[in-house]
C-alpha cells in the first residue's frame, strides 16, 4: 500500500512538472510580465489553467496565459521589434543627419568667405566705388545662398542682376571718372544698357554656369541625404502585418505561457520569422546599395566646374575680371552710353581716386584663404561616405541581424521552435525578400508593403538624377545643370588674366537654371518623413538683405534635420 501511495505521489509530481503548468514557474511569469511593463497584475491568472480560449499561444498543457494577456503579448511583441529597428538603425540616421548640418554649415562658411573676398577686392582694387559696391555684392551672396537653400532661383538672372548694378559704378568711376555725382536717372540709363552693351563680356555668363552646376550637385546631395533619412524613418515605422504580429507574438512571448521566460528561439525559426515579417523591407537592399553607389559617384564628379568650393571662393577673381573688360574696352563703353544715354549731368568732382595702372592693381594681393571649418568640402564627403559604405548592405541582411545579436538563443542544445524546447530547429530556412516567403514556414507574406513601394520608387527617381540619367520633363542631371541653349559669347576657361578675358561673340547665353529647383518636389513627393525647402523671393524683397537674414536662413534649414530626425525617434 505505502508502494502504490508513493508511486501515485511520483506520477502526480511528474504531471505537475509536465506541461509547465507549475505554480512556481506562473509566479516567474507574472514577475516578468509586470518587470516588462507589458500590463497590469490583475490580467494574471493565480493558477495555471486550460489554454482553450488562446488563438496563438495554444498548448495541450496548462497555461500561464489568459486571452488578455495574450493580446497584451502581441502588442508588447511589436513594440519591441520598432524598437529593436529604430536602435539599429540610429547610427546610420545620425551619420547622414550630422553630414547634412554639416554640409549646410560648410555651405554657409564658404557664402561668408567668398563674400569677404569680393568685398575685400573692392576695397583694395576700387576703392572709390567699394561703398557703393557692397550693396549689389551682399545682395549677390544673398541670392546665391537662397538659391542653394533651395530658392526658386535663376541662376542667370541673380548673377546678372549683380553686373547690371555694378555697370554704372564701373562706368561711372572707372571708365569715365573726369567727374563725378552723376545723376540717377543717367545711372539709371546705363543700368538698363548692361544688358544689350555687354560691358563684361562673357564673364557673368561664365559665373552664372559655374554656380548653376556646383550649386545643382550641393543641392542634389543635401536632396538625397535627405531623402536617406526618409527612407529609414519610414522602416522605422513599419507597419507590421497581422500575420507577422502573430508570428512574433508566437517566437517571443508564447513560451511565457509555458513558464519559459529564459527562453530564446532557435536560430533558424528566427531567421524565418523575421525574414518574413522584413520581407518589403528587404526588397529596399538593391536600391538603397545603388543609392550609396550613386552618391559615391555624384561626389566623384564633384570637382572643376561642378567643386561648389572652387566655385565660391573664385567669384572674386571673375568678378575682376569683368571689371578689367569693361575698363579695356572703356571707349566702346563711352561711346555706346553717350549715344544711348547722352551727355550725362553731374556735378564737379571734389576728389576722385582713380585706378590706372595695372600693376598697381595685380601688385595688392587679397587676404589670405581661410578654409571652412572640418577641411575641404571634398574632404568631408570623401570621409561621411567612408562611413556611409559600411552600410552598403544594411537593408539586404537587417533579419538576420537582428537574430544574431539580439533575438536567438545561442545555446546549440536548447532553443524555442516556435512550440516547445528542443536541440535545434528542422524546418526549411527561406531567402531574402517577398518571392522567397512563398515556402516560409513561420509567416505567411501576402505582398510587398505599399508605404515601402513608394519610397523604393523615390530611390528610383533620386538614383537617376544622382547618376545623371535622363528624367522625363527634366532631362538629364547635366542638362539640368547647364541648361539649353546657344552657348556663344561666353567665358573662356582658357583666358588668362592679362587678356582680359574678353570672350567672343554677340549671342546671350540663353538657360533657365530655374529648373533646377523643379528637382526638389519631383524627388520629395508628398511623403511626410522629407523636407522642403521654399524661400520665395521677389526682387525687391531680397534687395538690401544683410547677411545677418542670410545666416537666420541657413540656421532655420539647419535645425530642420535635427527636429525631422528627434521627432521621428
């Protein structure tokens, strides 16, 4: 009798410990469940008990789990998996946001020194006219910096607006300085003559293609490392399907109802899920490994006429140039303006400085460069897309990522299979991508994700541009740059400083560089992650803006990122 009362207490105990319904193991539980903030202590049942009414967590053995605490499992499942993406993705988020403030501070540092080169060349060169000069000069760098923000902006017309203004001064104090005090309305004249007399030969129409083709490819770099931000926002926020929210709920928080809160899922099973639950994400990888690529080759041909620094900082020495032209063919300019404008009324000068001779010119030399800060502009983007490389592969391996350093068990004896512990797991492991979940045997896929079709299209359209391909209504990236047109008359690279660079021909350089900023809703669309930006402008706004409008300006834009970044965290 004290044998059977033994053997029928050792089955009991074997029952108990079997189908971990044990009171013990539901108290580990309810620890875990409240310690995990998954929900309130009131959702635990005291006692293990059937688990007929769960719908994913169902098991032949007693449960830890009741209906509601299984739905709050699934949610806490999916809370952690964004999580989990946000994490992995916050250094490569933070490595694009902090090259973009860091391109735009670049941007700004070198509007400010390219500015104090031109001031600086007025005041040792013409220093009779340099008052007067500096209105039109800050009103150029304005505009330039307006433009590179993303202003609606022709290039041609900003540029040739400066030389419309700086005409009568030339005129007034170089060309024919006998007298002085002329008055606005002969001003005036020789304002509008600019135009038609060409005082400056081509030089402003060389100026106006070297800033539309540095300041279309800044822009389209700040563009698409804006539009990289979009794209991982948007993963970031993905939206999980239903059968996902189970197949998670499933690989994580099932074995909870088991009392197994120290369990992880096997390698394979976790794999699986993942790789369906990521599957339109995946599909990403091949575009986002061209959008590095392109990026890298966009920066390669950043260089000449298209470096934005080598730009900026020679503006003062085409801006001499011009003045140089117009002062050699000083008589054709007199008689032009004399038979056009006639004689003009001014009143006897007091004193007049005048600059005739060259050498006293070319003997005075300009201030001393001052690089913008963290190096060249070549530099800073040869490092950030260094950095930006080693995520060449980030889209195409994120599943398995995320089950090797924080989702699977790396015990090669024990691991969850999705319905109990065993040594590993035997079920087929699927591929990469939507196609590749037809045979997956965790999650059923349905098809690609609608919010991530459409930001793989935008990388379509931002690729192409970044690779200079043709896009229908814009043409190509070089098209877009240089704009169409007759091209005589204009600058000639091949001008030294002592011909004057006078140029050749009578056609104007006819382009709309105004396009350009076409680029921005073309490539943005309307999705609510990207930025725009729009500083509408007309000419009497934007005369007389002091530089102290234009760095208000470039702090805006620069807080722009930093906010888009904090508030999609």
């Amino acid at each position: 009798m004290d044998a059977l009362w033994v053997r029928c207490v050792f089955l009991l105990a074997c029952c108990c410990a079997s189908g971990l319904g044990s009171a013990n193991k539901c108290d580990e539980v309810g620890k875990v469940f409240q310690l995990r903030q998954i929900g309130p202590s009131h959702l635990l049942p005291s006692n293990p008990r059937p688990g007929s009414d769960l719908q994913v967590c169902v098991s032949k053995n007693s449960t830890c789990c009741t209906k509601k605490m299984e739905e709050r499992y699934q949610v806490a499942a999916r809370r952690d998996i964004q999580n989990l993406l946000q994490t992995s993705s916050s250094s490569l988020k933070f490595l694009i946001a902090r090259n973009v403030a860091a391109f735009q501070e670049s941007f700004e540092a070198l509007l400010w020194q390219a500015e104090n080169y031109t001031t600086t060349l007025f005041q040792d060169l013409y220093h009779s006219m340099a008052d007067q000069a500096a209105g039109p000069v800050r009103e150029l760098f304005t505009d330039i910096s307006l433009f590179l923000l993303g202003s609606e902006f022709s290039v041609d017309e900003l540029v040739q607006r400066f030389f419309d203004a700086l005409f009568p001064l030339v005129y007034d104090h170089l060309i024919s300085p006998s007298l002085s005090g002329v008055s606005l309305g002969h001003a005036e004249c020789v304002r509008s003559l600019s135009r038609s007399v060409r005082p400056f030969g081509g030089v402003p129409g060389h100026l106006a293609d070297q800033i539309a083709r540095s300041g279309v490819s800044g822009k389209l770099l700040l563009q698409a490392l804006h539009l990289g931000i979009e794209v991982i926002n948007t993963t970031d926020h993905l939206q999980l399907s239903r059968e996902c929210r189970r197949a998670l709920l499933k690989m994580h928080y099932c074995p909870h109802c088991q009392g197994l809160t120290q369990s992880k899922p096997c390698m394979g099973y976790c794999i699986n899920v993942m790789r369906g639950c990521l599957a339109s994400m995946a599909e990403i990888d091949i575009h986002w490994r061209e959008f590095v690529r392109s990026l890298e080759g966009l920066s390669a041909r950043m260089h000449g006429p298209q470096d934005l620094e080598q730009v900026l900082l020679g503006i003062h020495r085409l801006v001499r140039d011009a003045v140089r032209h117009a002062q050699e063919n000083g008589p054709r300019l007199s008689a032009q303006v004399y038979k056009l404008c006639g004689p003009p009324s001014r009143k006897p000068a007091q004193s007049v400085s005048i600059q005739h001779s060259s050498s006293s010119r070319e003997s005075i030399p300009l201030k001393a460069s001052v690089r913008a800060p963290g190096g060249s502009l070549a530099n800073r983007r040869k490092d950030f897309l260094s950095s930006l490389r080693l995520y060449l592969t980030y889209y195409g391996g994120l599943a398995d990522q995320l089950c090797a350093s924080d989702l699977a068990s790396n015990d090669a004896l024990s691991c969850w299979n999705g319905t109990e512990i065993v040594k590993s797991y035997t079920l087929r492991v699927v591929g990469n991508g939507i196609k590749a979940q037809i045979a997956n045997p965790e999650v059923k896929v349905k098809g690609a994700d609608p919010v991530i079709n459409q930001i793989i299209d935008k990388l379509k359209h931002i690729n192409q541009l970044l690779q200079g391909k043709s896009i229908p209504k814009l043409g190509s990236l070089d098209q877009i740059e240089t704009g169409s047109g007759d091209a005589e008359g204009r600058y000639s690279g091949d001008c030294d400083d002592e011909d004057g660079c006078a140029g050749s021909g009578a056609g104007e350089v006819k382009r709309k560089v105004s396009r350009v900023s076409k680029l921005s809703p073309d490539v943005t669309g309307n999705h609510k992650h990207h930025l725009h930006y729009h500083h509408p402008a007309k000419d009497s706004e934007v005369k007389g803006r002091s530089r102290s409008f234009r760095l208000t300006g470039a702090i805006w834009v620069l807080g722009l990122p930093c906010l888009h970044v904090l508030l999609a965290l």
